[in-house]
C-alpha cells in the first residue's frame, strides 16, 4: 500500500509540475486544444485583426439596445416561422454556407431572441407531431400526436374521437377574433408541422382514410383523417390559405394515379365546390398569377408528396413547384387583403427531411431559403403593427467540428487528422444511415471521407457514428426570434408550449391572457 501511495504521489507532483512551468502546456489541454499548422484565413475582414475593430462593434450593438424602445402594440398580424429541424449547430453552419461565419441569417437580426425547450410530455426528444401541439396549440403532448392533449397516446383511436381531448391551434384563436388564417410549407400539407395548425389526430401517420382505417379497424368510424380535416374540418374549413405539397392524400386513384384514398373521394373537386372564390392552383405558374383581391380562398398543392429540395428545383429546367419564399410572398397578398389582420404559419420543412438523412449540404441551404422567406415578410410588412417570430420544433444530432480556418469549406475536412492518420469532415452527425459509407465494416476501418465519389454532389452525405435507418432528432433547446409588438416577451428560457399564447397575447386573440387586457 504504501508502494502504491508513493507512486500516486508521484504522479500528483509530475502534473502539478507540468502545469506550473512556464511554457510547458498540461498534456490533457494540448489534447484537447492542439497546435495545428498556421494557416492563413482564406476570406480576409479589414480590421479584425485589431482590437479597435472588436471594441467598435460592441460599442455599435450596446448603443443599438440603449437605443430601441419596446413595442407594446396590439399586433394586427402575428406570423409565425418554423425551421423544421432547425437547431443552433444547423444556424452556425449555414451562416458559413451563406457566405462567412460572422453574417446573420435575415431573422438573426431580429431585435430580441429566447430559447424554447422542447422536450414532449411523454420522451426527452420530441417529433413534429407533438412539438407542433405545442408551439402552435399551447399544449405539450405525446409523441406522433397531433392537436390533442396528453390523455391521447400515440394510435389511441377511442381517445382521439373524444373531442375533450382536443386542443386548438393559435390559428383558430385568430379566426375567431376575426382574422384569417394559412399555412405554408415544403413538406406535405397533412404533414407533422402544418397539421398543428387545423388537425386533431392520434397519429401523424393518419394523412388519408386508407391508413387511418388499418390503424382503427372499427373504430375508425366516424373519424377523420388529417386531409379530410383540412378541407371540411372545423379549422381546416375556414383556412384562407394552404400551400404546400401532398397531393397524394387527397385523390382516389380514380382521379389521380398516384392518389392513396381508398374512399373514392376527390378532396379538391369537393374544396373548389365549396365556394365560387375558392382557388386551387397546382404550379408555379399558375400560384403566381393568383389576382389576392380575387381570391376567396386558396390551396395549393405542388407536389405528389413532399416538394421537391430548393437545390433540385434549380436542377431541374422542367421544375414547375414554387419556392418557399415564393408560397409565402403570394400567402401574405392574400392573407393581407382581410381587414382584421391575419395569423400566417410557414414551415421550411425540408431542414429536416435531409437531416434525417444525413445531406447537411441540402439542410443548409434549406436553411437559407427559410432565410428569404423571413426576409420577404418582413419587406411586406410593418413592424409597428406585425409579430414575427422564427423557431424551431427540435434539433437534430447534427455537428459542426474543429478546427479548420476561417473562410474554409465547411462542407470539406478538417485540417487536423484523425489518429487513423485519416482526415475528418467538418461535419457530422451521431447517427443516420451514411455510417457504413464512412466506415468499413469488414477491416473495422475508418474511410476517408475525401476519396468518396458523392463529394462536392448537393445531395452528398456526410458522416454518422451510429447505424440507423434515418439520424434522429436531438434534445438540446433550439433558438427563437422574435420581431414587432411585444417581440420582447420571446427573452430568456422557457416551455415551448408559450410561444403561441405570447403571439396570442401580442394579437389579443384566444382565451388566455392578453395585451388588451392590460
């Protein structure tokens, strides 16, 4: 024993000396923080290697908060963004993607920003079924379920059909205030985010009656797939706007071969038939000569299922879908021809579809185009009179890692190796499907990354640690953004089931507390 204690000691003392000696750094921090090659930055920023250039810029934003006095307006109009997928690793990246590390996506120069934590009531790491209960309807919920309380567990068809269970979105809180309402997205229109906004199901997965009467068998009678809610459901029904892909959910194939109904209906021919202004519109072309002062009510489906990545549409010289900047410019014409405001949901949907599926190059410019649809509602509106505000429903277990120079590739490697002597991308992911691409299973090797033939294509996949059939979603809180009438409430850390009753309040809508109150 006393063996043993002289030589912990020892060691103890050899540390102790390593850390105190001038110039010698502790082997666990040269590890973690190595000394690479110097490398010059390969995008040059006049000034930033002074100390007057950093101090001006503090200087410039301290000034900019003392300067901006609170909004404390009834919103006429509240909009609400959502970055599927979108966590603050994706942000980090796509301002690289953008152009450089220090520029702001068009919502990160919003004046006031908050954290929402998303966790669902029933796991750590939620879906854009229960997250969209939750940032829209104000209620956290059960995983895969969409617009019911807590009391319906995912498939539960009994507890689904009592409507006590319901929960209703903010966009239904604005109608009957007396505004209208839409919804855009990338995705489906019966998909996850946007079915938060009019749908009340046990399972996301219940898009048409096919898969909706295989799930509850008997107990499916009288209930309503998710897009059967969106053309006669009680919120659905009153929608203004509706763009978005899914065309598959609302055909028999009688009317539409690709259609998945089993119930001979044709959901659009039954929409246009509702009303003389009701407008269906099925391309880019025909979305954008929609007359707004003409139109009743508008839907728009562009796509079999989902449409298609912004880097595909400009792939494809036969491309007729819109893009998601597009769908909201046209959305916000007509939404702003109703007096009484509007409450306006857009869903970049496809940051997450390519996550699952390990495409960072795709999410990144997904991201982007989020970006300009953002951007594009702030020139058309007013910020004195309408609350925007951009989130996300989850992150992903997407990374970004170091230490390659400023103004590099952030699709490409690191400069600094692996101990296999292999270089390493810059990013990655935990888990997905691209492990076995990256890794060979027979020699128990890791492949380098910069030989594979994908490199440099848009829909090139980039590293996971775990084996899985699609990369899941991740659990840390994701950013808010917040602009106009009482943007100030989105500060600090809170539940993500507040961001609809403060736009709410900001709108003077819902049954909850309000500005008008005040």
């Amino acid at each position: 024993m006393s063996t043993l204690k002289f030589w912990i000691g020892l060691s103890l003392v050899a540390l102790a000396w390593s850390a105190a000696v001038p110039g010698k750094a502790p082997v666990d921090e040269e590890r973690m923080h190595p000394h690479l090659p110097s490398s010059p930055r390969l995008r040059m920023i006049s000034g930033e290697e002074t100390s007057e250039y950093w101090l001006s810029a503090s200087k410039k934003l301290i000034r900019e908060k003392l300067n901006f006095v609170r909004n404390t307006n009834k919103a006429k109009n509240i909009i609400l963004f959502l970055g599927d997928g979108m966590g603050l690793a994706t942000l980090a990246a796509a301002r690289s993607y953008i152009g450089g590390e220090e520029l702001k996506l068009s919502f990160e120069e919003f004046p006031f920003t908050g954290l929402s934590k998303t966790y669902s009531v029933d796991k750590i790491v939620p879906d854009s079924a229960c997250t969209s209960t939750s940032y829209l309807c104000g209620v956290k919920a059960n995983y895969g379920t969409i617009g019911v309380n807590a009391h319906v567990k995912r498939g539960d068809c009994l507890a689904m059909a009592n409507e006590t269970n319901h929960v209703f979105s903010l966009g239904k809180w604005a109608m009957d205030a007396g505004k209208a309402a839409g919804l855009v997205t990338t995705t489906r229109v019966t998909h996850a985010s946007p079915s938060g906004v009019y749908a009340h199901v046990a399972d996301r997965e219940w898009e048409n009656n096919a898969v909706l009467e295989e799930a509850c068998g008997e107990q499916a009678e009288g209930l309503q797939d998710i897009a059967v809610q969106l053309i006669h459901g009680e919120v659905g029904s009153k929608l203004k706007v509706m763009l978005g892909g899914g065309k598959r959910s609302f055909y028999s194939p009688e009317h539409y071969d690709k259609g998945r109904r089993t119930d001979g209906r044709n959901l659009v021919e039954e929409f246009e038939a509702l009303a003389e202004g009701n407008t269906f519109v099925k391309t880019q072309k025909k979305l954008l000569s929609v007359n707004a002062t003409e139109t009743g009510r508008l839907l728009g489906l562009f796509s079999k299922s989902h449409m298609h990545y912004h880097l595909e549409q400009l792939d494809d010289p036969d491309n007729n879908e819109p893009t998601l900047e597009e769908m909201t410019e046209k959305a916000i014409e007509v939404l702003q021809t109703e007096e009484q405001g509007y409450f306006l949901f857009v869903e970049g949907g496809k940051i997450d579809i390519s996550h699952h599926d390990t495409m960072a190059r795709i999410a990144l410019d997904e991201t982007a185009e989020l970006s300009k649809a953002v951007r594009k509602a702030r020139e058309m509106t007013n910020p004195e009179d309408t609350l925007i505000v951009v989130t996300s429903d989850h992150s992903h277990t997407f990374s970004v890692a170091g230490y390659q120079p400023r103004g590099s590739d952030i699709f490409g490697p690191s400069k600094k190796m692996g101990k296999d002597g292999r270089p390493y991308l810059t990013l990655s992911y935990a888990n997905g499907k691209s492990f076995e691409d990256f890794y060979d299973t027979e020699t128990h090797e890791r492949k380098d990354p910069t030989t594979l033939s994908t490199i440099g294509n848009f829909d090139q996949l980039f590293p996971a640690m775990v084996p899985l059939e699609s990369e899941t979603h991740g659990g840390e809180d994701v950013g808010v953004f917040a602009s106009g009438p009482w943007a100030h409430l989105f500060t600090g850390v809170y539940e993500q089931n507040t961001i609809p009753h403060i736009m709410a309040f900001a709108a003077c809508v819902g049954d909850g507390l309000t500005a008008c109150d005040q």
